[in-house]
C-alpha cells in the first residue's frame, strides 16, 4: 500500500468519526439497537437448531421409553381370567355391539359424563350452561379416544396396563374438570371395562377358531390324500390280481396236459400264494377305507430344532405313515425329524388321546392343545403305550439326526 493510499485511509477514518459525532443520540441508539438485533438473531438461529436437536433427542428418548414400558409389561403380565366365555366368536361380536350401543345411548341422554348445573359466564345462565356443554364434548371425545386406542391394542401382555389406562384417562379428566365439577361417570367407565374384557376374548375366541378351522381343513386334506392313496393302491393291486390270475389260468390250462410236471406244480403254488397276499392286501384296503379310527400314532423328535426329551405324539391314516413325517420336517424347521416309533391301531384317535391326556402338564405349548409337543423322556413314553395298547411295540431309543450330528462335527472342524 502506498503513501497516498494510507493517507486516503486515514481522512476515510476521521470523516467517519466526525459523522458520528454529529449523530444525534437517539440515531446513535438506532444504529447500537440494530447491531443488538444482528446479534439476537444470530443467537436465534442457533437456539432454534438446538432446539431441533433437542426435541429430536426427546422423540427418540420418548419411543426408547415407550419400547421400554412394552418390554416391562411383556415381562411382567398376569394369566388372563375370562369374564364370558362365550362359545363362539359371534356371541362375542354381538355383545360388544350392546355394550357400544349402551354407550351411544348414554351420551345420548347426557348420562355419560356429569357436571355443574349451576355454572354462569357474565351472570348468563345460559352462556354457563352452553360452557358445561362445550367442555362436556371436548372431555368425553378426549377420553372416548383414550378408550378407541387402548382397546385397539389390548393384548394377553398388556390387559393390566390397558385398564389401569381406561381408569387414569378418566382421573385425568375429573381433575380438569374439577372447577365445573366435570367427571366420567363410573357407569359408563364400566362400560368401557366391558368393553376391553368383550374386545379381549373376542379376539382370543377368533383366533381359536381360526386355529380350528386350520386343523379341521389340515384334516380334511389328509383324508383326501388317504382317499387318493386308497385308489392308487386299489388300482395297482387289482392290476396285479388280473395279471396274476390270467397266469393262474393259462397254467391250470398247461396242468390238465401235463398233471405231473414238478415245475408247473411249483409255479401254481406260487401263484395261489401270490393270489392270497393280493386277496389280502385287498381286504387290508377295504378295511382302511370303511374303518375311520385306524391308523397310525406316530413318536418322533427332532433333537436339532428342539433338544432332547422333547416329542411330537401324533397320528395318521395314510397308508405310508412316512409320507406324514416326512411333510412335517419340511423347510420350516432346520433337520428332519427322527421316528422311535410307529404304531398301527384300529383305534388310533383313542391311543393318541391316552397319550397326550398322560402328558397334558408337559406340553411345550399349553394355549394351543393342537400343539403335539411334549417335554417327556421315551421311557415314560413306553409305559403309556404299554398300558394302553395290548400288542409289542418296537421303539428305536437313539435318533440317528444325521444331518445335525454332521452339521455338528462341521462345525466344531472349523
């Protein structure tokens, strides 16, 4: 910078000096408001992102509380008593249909939710009365809504909460309302308990019946396939029965020629014996098919996917009982199941139900009773089978899992 510069620099200076000097007081106080307002808006800016960055912190702390107070109650829930026990969903249904229609009829006739009658605004009795009206709406509309979303959520691990809810919703209320003398009164409380005990075993009773519904068309499904197992191996015997009998008959033919030839002999009487076994096989079909008690229970384990000492007791009529067995250890468990052993029964609905009847306490699902999974050992096991069905069972003590003692030795190579 230059002589000339610097002094130029310097009159630029004195002559802003001397133009504040001649500032009146009330533009210097502008001009130092101004510099302040500069400054709080700054300070603005930064308090509203620490703002943003707070309420973003509560969100998250709020939802960590909310996941928090869900696991508490998830971990902490008492066995549900029911109230109705109605038998069917429908039942259930049109109870809850009277219980909201008692509710609309007590809003209706203004029984819902109680207040001053006395109130005045501005002297005016009517305005008072309009006031207790209006803060009537707003406080049912508040708690209805509390209700609305309890009973939308209620579960078998929350119930407790769920209620304690419905109740504090209506403290809340009473303690808003205390200058009016506003409260819910306890009738229509109670009705939204109802309300929350219906709506509970309401959906308990729909998924039960869903369930049976499952198992009644799991079980339809199995007696189609048996029905279609019956008239393969029909078809296939009776094939057999023609071809054996037509070779039956043309050797008779050849024996009436030569009576006394070894080999013919030989071969009729294995024909007369492979006759009897078709005649047999024929009757063990008729037999199937008329006899809807017989069949097999079936004792498998899959010590990969459930552990040791844990069994499924169940029951087929198929012809190949494997085939059951083999469906049951599809892509929805990790290794095939293990069979110890399989029994036929002209009763088998009746050994099956000794059986799990004997282990009623030690099933690993105690809600769902379709659940065959007992936590039993094999030897107690045996002596059910033994006092209930009067023929030798073969039972295998040691399942083979291969593929799990496999997957084991993997991995313990790696």
């Amino acid at each position: 910078m230059g002589l000339k510069d610097i002094f130029n620099a310097s009159k630029i200076r004195k002559e802003n000096d001397g133009l504040k000097e001649l500032m009146s007081p009330e533009f210097q106080n502008a001009a130092s408001l101004n510099e302040k307002i500069a400054e709080l808006e700054v300070k603005k800016e930064k308090l509203e992102k620490e703002n943003a960055r707070l309420s973003s912190s509560v969100e998250k702390l709020r939802q960590e509380a909310i996941f928090f107070e869900d696991s508490i109650t998830f971990q902490d829930f008492g066995l549900y008593t029911p109230r109705y026990n109605f038998v069917t969903a429908e039942e259930y249904k049109l109870r809850l249909d009277k219980i909201r229609t008692q509710q609309k009829e007590m809003i209706k006739t203004d029984t819902a939710i109680a207040g001053s009658k006395n109130w005045t605004v501005d002297g005016s009795k009517s305005k008072g009365n309009k006031m207790i009206k209006d803060m009537k709406k707003l406080f049912l509309r508040a708690f209805n809504s509390d209700c609305e979303d309890v009973i939308t959520r209620i579960k078998y691990n929350n119930y407790e909460m769920s209620l304690k809810k419905i109740h504090q919703s209506a403290d809340s209320i009473e303690k808003l309302g205390k200058m009016m003398s506003l409260y819910i009164t306890s009738k229509y409380i109670n009705l939204k308990v109802d309300e929350l005990h219906l709506a509970f075993e309401y959906q308990q009773k729909k998924q039960e019946e869903k369930e049976a519904q499952k198992a009644a068309r799991a079980e339809m499904r199995e007696a189609a396939r048996l029905q279609k197992e019956i008239e393969a191996q029909r078809k296939k015997i009776e094939k057999e029965q023609t071809h054996y009998q037509t070779a039956y008959e043309k050797l008779l033919k050849q024996l009436e020629e030569c009576p006394e030839n070894t080999d013919l002999l030989i071969k009729k009487v294995e024909l007369e014996s492979r006759l009897d076994d078709i005649d047999k096989a024929i009757k063990d079909i008729d037999y199937r098919e008329a006899n809807q008690r017989a069949g097999y229970v079936y004792i498998i384990s899959n010590i990969g996917a459930f552990g040791e000492n844990v069994y499924k007791i169940g029951m087929t009529r198929r012809l190949d009982p494997q085939d059951r067995v083999d469906e049951l250890g599809d892509a929805s468990v990790p290794f095939n199941f293990d069979v110890h052993a399989m029994i036929f029964s002209d009763d088998a609905p009746a050994l099956e139900s000794a059986l799990h009847k004997a282990f009623e306490n030690r099933k690993l699902n105690m809600v769902n009773t379709r659940r065959e999974f007992f936590n039993v050992t094999l030897d107690e096991i045996k002596k059910v089978v033994k006092k209930n069905f009067d023929k030798t069972v073969e039972f295998i003590d040691v399942p083979y899992a291969e593929q799990f003692r496999v997957s084991q030795k993997m991995r313990q190579n790696q």
